[in-house]
C-alpha cells in the first residue's frame, strides 16, 4: 500500500496520530501521557487503517502490539475492521487487514488468547486467510491448527480448478506446518489423500518446468541479444540482456554497441548502454549524457532516461565520480540529481557541499518523503557533514516513511552531538528493529527511563536477536553510554 506524502490521512507530525502513523518512538511515549480514550482511537485507527507508505518493507506491527499491550486495549475495533462486509469483496486487496493479522500475531506472542481465536474465526472467513494463517503457523499449537484443515479445504471445491486452487495455496503458504499436520492427520484420511495428490501435482508441474525449454532466449549474437532486448522493454529483461552481452560481445562488436547505444531504438538503446556501463566503457558516460538532453524537454521521465540514469548510479569508476561532479555542480535536472547520488555514495571529502546542496534542494523541493532523499540522507552520514544535522533533524521528525527514519537517524549519529541524548532516547521506541539497534548502542544512559527501556527489550520474547544483543553490550558492567 502506498500513502502520498500529502495524503490527508497521515497528520501532522506533532500530533499524538501522526506520531504512531510514523512509528516514531515518541508516539508510543505520548500515548502513554495522553488521556487513554483519546490513545485508544489513535491506535485503533492505525491498526485498521495502514499508514505506511509501502507495507511490504516498514514495519509496524510489534509497535503497534506493544502500545496495544501498555494501554491495556481491547480488540472490538481489530474485530470490526476484520469481519467488516467489506472483506468479502472480491477487488479488496489483502492488505486491508494485513496489518491487523500482523498485530494479533505478535499479541498472540505475548499471551492474548483473544487475538488468537480472532486469527482462527478469520482463517476460516476472512479474505486474506493465507495471512492469518501464516501467523498461526508460527504461534498456534497443533491442537488449535489441526481442526481448521476442515475449513481451509472446504474452500477449495473438489473440481480440476479447485484442486489447482488447492495446490498453488499449499505451495504459496509462508510456513507449511499446518499443512504437513492436515495432512498427516489420521481422523481424516480423504483429507490427507487430497493434500498428498495436491503436493504430489505442486512438485509434478515443477518438474515439468525444468523439462520445459519454452522460456524466451535471445540467439548468440550481439545484434540477436538487443533485437530480443527489444521485444519487450522491462527491467529483468534489459539486465538478462545485458548478462548475455558480456558473455557474447567482444572487442570486434563495440562499434556496433556503440551505433544502438547512440541511436538506436529505445529498448536496445538501453540494454546496450547498460552493457558498455558495466564495463566501464569510455565513451558511454557521453553516451548517457545525450540521453539526458534528448529528454530534457519531457513533461516525465521516458524510460529510456530512466534506464540511462540507472546505468550512471551503478558505475563504480573514478571517471564516473569526476563526471558526477561536474554535472551535479552544473544541471539541475534528472541527470544532475543522479550525479549528487553517486556522490553520495561514491565522493569524497570534497564533495560534501555538493551532496549538502542536494539534499537541501531536494527537501525543499520535494518535501520529507521523496525518493531522492535516500542516497543523500546515506552521503550526509556517510562525509560526516555536520552542518547537515538541522535538515536531518526536520527529515526525521516529518518524513512519513520509517525506513527513511532509520536511515536518517543513523547519518544523525554521525553529523549531531546531540543524537545519544536526544533522537537516539527516543529511538529505543522506534517501530523499525535496525533504528532501535542503533539508538541501543548509542542512546546517553543518563537516567532510570533508558536502563528501564534497555531491560524491556532485553527481555522481551518478541524483540529481534540483534537489538537485545546491543542492548545487552550496554547493559554489562563495563556497557558504556
């Protein structure tokens, strides 16, 4: 799920709402001052009603079950969103409840049987049962997961379409244990026969893929490679086709390289500038700039420009970064942006006022949540720019993306004096595992509220291996703040 940066539904930063939409560790501290009712509805709302900006790499969840846990809430309003009408339409994705299942999955962790008879009723009923059985894959017991086999079959009508409905859900499933139980369950015995034809169908259609020779293949020349470049332009199939340049082109094709590269069409253009990129070919650096002139006129991005900024970020050679220099001081457009990222990445001591420039461009260009900020963010803690640290401070505060949180967060513990007293305290709350890892090896221990918080997390069953390992560290005689 993606959430604009402007979207109305995440609020302002300084609120108690828009703190736990951010996952910030201040969220958890407010709600805990704040007059309950009013912390009630805003973790409600944010369990049902996911704010993050991608759901697939930001998490939530354990922060969310934790706050829930301190606050002593009920789960009416989990149990409302669950089984709302709505959750049986067919066009309703199964990240509508995602992170509601995800929430009762950690609660179920710390002893909730509430959450997990709301994970078993929506195994049985629910739209993205997969989900919430995944989570009672790794916390149920065999008692409570064997009487559900019954009722996860029965989704599944005894036709050739329900059968191959059957075996790519059994295949697809995150954890397999309740399948193995329902198939080994000696009670029911047709229905371990129908889960062994339907594993037995899964590694079949397997084999038959490794027989099968009918993916597409280019033929083994250069002009063959980019004419099948050019059939059909996506990302995994330019660097497949870039793959099989390096293997067949050499010295005697560079001119016909160069030719596509130049002018040809755009598809092949671009996987042939991918392949003289990786090789660190001199004469593609002019090569890419063309295609940010010929586009410089365009009201968006062609993908063509796309692929040719994508082949400049991932150069690695000195004439790369001298390049980026010149056109990170001297363009301001896509390619000009590319310029500073690699900078970032790749630059040296030299080059801090150029990234410091970008970042704070990009900022106030783009706001808190754009994309660019990620390479800058990395550079700024990276060069140890410490005039960097007041735009640091407003991008944590404000971005809406946890990761980036993260990110800035550690650049701020290179760039700003002040983080192990102030960001790095509240980072001990932070929703994301690596942030509270860090903040665990450099928050200031200058009162009784940080050693509590160290302790907490060293002892609680839910929190990653690598945060209780620092905090341990900290935590022993010698631990230092």
């Amino acid at each position: 799920m993606y959430v604009d940066p402007v979207d109305s539904d995440i609020a302002p930063s300084g609120t108690l709402l828009g703190l736990l939409q951010r996952g910030r560790g201040d969220g958890t501290l407010h709600a805990l001052a704040a007059p309950r009712n009013e912390a009630l509805a805003a973790l409600a709302r944010c369990v049902c009603s996911d704010p993050r900006r991608d759901w697939r790499i930001e998490n939530r969840s354990l922060y969310y079950a934790r706050l829930h846990v301190e606050l002593g809430a009920d789960l009416d309003a989990v149990e409302a969103h669950l089984f709302h009408p709505e959750d049986t339409l067919a066009e309703v994705p199964e990240e509508r409840t995602g992170l509601a299942l995800s929430v009762l999955g950690h609660l179920v962790s710390y002893g909730d049987t509430r959450a997990l008879h709301l994970l078993r009723r929506y195994t049985t009923t629910g739209a993205a049962w997969q989900w919430a059985l995944d989570e009672l894959a790794v916390r149920d017991d065999d008692a409570g997961l064997v009487p559900l086999g019954p009722r996860v079959l029965a989704r599944f009508p005894q036709s050739a379409e329900g059968e191959a409905g059957l075996a790519a859900a059994a295949k697809d499933a995150f954890e397999p244990r309740p399948w193995r139980l329902w198939e080994e369950d000696a009670t029911r015995p047709e229905q371990g026969e129908r889960l062994r034809k339907a594993r037995e169908t899964v590694s079949f259609d397997r084999w038959q893929r490794q027989l099968r020779a009918n993916a597409p293949r280019p033929g083994w020349s250069v002009r063959e490679v980019l004419a099948w470049a050019q059939e059909e332009w996506t990302p995994r199939r330019e660097a497949a086709a870039a793959r099989c340049l390096a293997a067949v082109a050499g010295p005697a094709d560079r001119t016909e390289l160069l030719a596509v590269a130049r002018g040809g069409p755009d598809a092949a253009r671009g996987a042939a500038l991918r392949h003289l990129a990786e090789h660190a070919d001199p004469a593609v650096l002019d090569l890419l700039q063309d295609v940010a002139d010929e586009t410089a006129v365009s009201a968006s991005p062609p993908p063509l420009l796309e692929s040719a900024l994508a082949s400049f970020f991932r150069m690695r050679s000195s004439e790369a970064v001298r390049r980026a220099r010149r056109w990170a001081a001297r363009r301001e457009d896509a390619l000009g942006r590319t310029a500073a990222h690699l900078l970032a990445r790749d630059g040296g001591p030299q080059d801090a006022g150029t990234v410091l420039t970008a970042l704070r461009r990009t900022v106030r260009d783009h706001g808190a949540d754009s994309d660019d900020l990620w390479p800058l963010v990395d550079g700024a803690g990276r060069l140890t720019i410490r005039c960097a640290a007041p735009v640091l401070r407003h991008l944590y505060r404000e971005t809406a993306s946890s990761r980036l949180r993260g990110r800035t967060a550690r650049a701020l513990a290179a760039t700003d004096d002040t983080f192990a007293a102030g960001f790095a305290v509240e980072c001990l709350w932070d929703c994301e595992e690596t942030t509270r890892e860090l903040a665990a090896r450099y928050a200031a221990i200058g009162d009784s509220q940080v050693v509590e918080r160290f302790r907490r997390l060293a002892a609680d069953p839910a929190e990653e291996a690598g945060v209780q390992d620092a905090v341990r560290v900290r935590l022993e005689p010698d631990g230092t703040a």
